[in-house]
C-alpha cells in the first residue's frame, strides 16, 4: 500500500512542494485548488470568477485521479471574507447539483497569493474512469 501523486496540466502546477492530489488506501485527497488559469495567473479579483476556476481546477485534477465531482465524499472551504459564502454556496450548488458531500467552510485570515477562496476535497475513485493502480 503505497502513495500515488497526481498532476495533471488542466490544472495550475502547484506553487510549492506538495501534489495536486494523492491516491492513498483507496481515496483521492487533493491539494487546495485557488483560482489560477493552467497558466498560473489568478482569473480576477472578484469571488464569482476565482469560484468558478477553483472548482474547474479541482474538477481537472479529481479527472486525472480517475474521479468526479460526483464522487466527492468531502469537501473543504476556505474563504477569505465570510460575507461571500452566500455566493460561493450557489456557484458551489452549480457543480455539485444535487450530490451534497460533506463540508466545512472555514474563515481564514489570508490565502495563497491574496486570492478570495481555496477549496480542496477527499473523493472515492469512478472504476469508469480510474486509470490508476489505487493504493
């Protein structure tokens, strides 16, 4: 029983030393995914624009681990300005429809690179989609 990392370039390279995910004991535990283009830059500083590419990217880097949205068993919320989870929740709602894992949202005083919000996730692999050897 080993650990897998994952990268995959449909999603920002991480900005430090550690994966965007690692496949361990059967489960997909990613890195927190912020709202950065493939190409490293952050999408803009409003939270609607950072929320849409945070999920994009946490989308990108669970399809490279042979998951989904779908088969997120949990979920993790970081936000910058607790004023914004309203709209965070219906963006949020928009990828999720009606899967609802669990979650937690947490008001931090600072993220990575300034931006408004990081989410990173726990998911069960999709045997349709998994190319990997699970650990």
């Amino acid at each position: 029983m080993g650990i897998k990392s994952v990268a995959t370039a449909n999603a920002p390279q991480a900005i430090g030393p550690y994966s965007q995910a690692v496949i361990a004991n059967g489960l997909i535990y990613t890195s927190g995914q912020i709202g950065l283009t493939t190409e490293g830059l952050i999408v803009g500083p409003d939270i609607e624009k950072q929320t849409h590419q945070v999920l994009k990217n946490l989308s990108a880097v669970l399809e490279e681990a042979g998951s989904s949205l779908a088969n997120v068993i949990k979920t993790t919320i970081y936000l910058s300005n607790m004023n914004d989870f309203k709209t965070v929740n219906e963006i949020y709602a928009e990828y999720f429809g009606s899967h609802k894992p669990a979650r937690s949202t947490v008001a931090v005083r600072t993220l990575p690179l300034d931006v408004k919000i990081e989410i990173d996730c726990i998911a069960m692999p999709d045997p349709m989609l998994s190319s990997h050897t699970l650990a």
